[in-house]
DNA sequence: TCTTGACGCCTAGCTGTTCTAGGCGTATAT
DNA sequence: ATATACGCCTAGAACAGCTAGGCGTCAAGA
C-alpha cells in the first residue's frame, strides 16, 4: 500500500540516459533496455518516462537524433552525446558523487 | 543556465527528515539546520519544502508531533519517529542503497 | 527608536519529472 | 488469427520541490 515500486528514477534518468548513450549511438527501445539489464533489473524504464526524456534531453541540445536502420532491419531513431551532452553527463556525474556522499554523511551519522 | 541548485534533494527528502528525526525529537526549523550542518553544507532544505514534507510525513503516519518548548524560549513543533516511521526509515535506506548501486553499475559501465 | 535579522511556523501556486494508459505500425511465431 | 516483440509516440494525472510570499517574537545595532 505504500511500497511505491513508482519514482524509482529520483531525477537520475537524464544522467542514466546520457552514460548509455556515450557508449554508442543507440535508439530510444534499446536504451531502457540496456539501463534494465545494465542495473540488473533494478531500473525499469517506462516508455512514458523514457521518450518524453529522451525529446527533453535533444531539446536541450544533449542529444542528436538520426534515423537509421537497427539491427532488427527496421527503422529506429539514433542517439548520441553532442559535445554538450558530454560535458552535462560530467556535470551530473559529478553532483551525483557530490549528493550520494552528502546523503551517505547524514545516513552514517549515529547518535 | 541551466546549472540548477534546484532539485537538489531527488527525492531523498523524506528519507533525510526520517533519520534526522530518528536522532532524536527535534522541531523542523532545527531539522533543516541538521541536515545542512551534517551534510556539509550540500543540502540546503527550503522551508517551503520543509514543512509540507514534515505535514506529508507526520499524515502518513510516520512522525508524531508535539508542542513543546526549544532551547530557544520559544513553543516549537517537536517531532517523533512512530514504529511504522522507523519502518518506513529502514526500507526507505534499503532502497537507498539498491538504487545507488544500481546507478553505480551504470556510471561504472565502460565501453 | 527603528529596523534588521534570526528564530519558528505556515501556505499558494508554479514547474518539472514520472507514471499510467492509451495509440500506431510492422514483423514473426503460434 | 492472434499474440508478442519491436519501435515510436502522447495526454493527463500525481506528486515533489521551489519561489515567494505571510505571520509573530525577540535581540542587536544604527
């Protein structure tokens, strides 16, 4: 009733999404798939959160877009990083390091 | 430009209140105090998103509060973790873990 | 004296992310 | 014939966090 399997992503998607894509141009299907099994089937994205992100993150200029063949021999939209998607997967890298030790500190701290 | 401080808490909020909280009583205006200090400064809690969070908590059962009088002289509202709080704490650091390993696995992955 | 700032509580309303739940079309397997 | 995987998409709801205000008290400094 309150075990929330929702709001897994907590804000990461964007990061997640960033790295996947800096291993190699891929198209939108393959990269929930890749995060799923790359996190052991913790991560599941939703194709309502995956899509709507992956418009966001070209509308910012992270991403570029092309149409290509995939492997299955159908046609499928390309990712990759532009030069400033690699600097804000950096940045986002690096707050994350930033806010998993700050939440580390206060979830150490003992009485 | 897009360089946000905002959203700096993804999430972790109710998690952060929950253990600070587990400390030992302590009112809201102290616990954003607490969470900044022992952070190191990272976590700045707005009181905007202080308070609805300790209101969201305490309906959900997971804190009990109580007028009472600070340090300071003043009447605050002192908090208290209830035994389903210290329950949601420990499933809410469980999944902690999970998922910051899980992000880990990804940000780890090289080519 | 007056004003600023810290203390301590609160809310309304905006924005942004994620989810649910649907849709479309093609190909393959049952 | 029908289901399932692939592969794209959107609208709308839910919710968290922020900004920006508000209220009241008290101490310190101009």
């Amino acid at each position: 009733m309150a075990e929330d399997k929702s709001e897994l992503l907590k804000g990461t998607l964007d990061m997640l999404i960033l790295k996947v894509v800096a291993l190699g141009p891929i198209h939108g299907y393959a990269i929930s798939q890749r995060i799923q099994q790359i996190s052991k089937e913790f991560f599941q994205v939703q194709q309502g959160s995956l899509y709507p992100a992956l418009h966001r993150l070209e509308n910012r200029g992270w991403l570029d877009a092309e149409w290509r063949e995939a492997s299955s021999g159908r046609e499928a939209k390309f990712y990759k990083l532009t030069k400033k998607g690699r600097k804000q997967l950096e940045a986002e890298v690096l707050n994350w390091a930033r806010l998993s030790d700050a939440v580390a500190l206060i979830l150490r701290t003992a009485e």
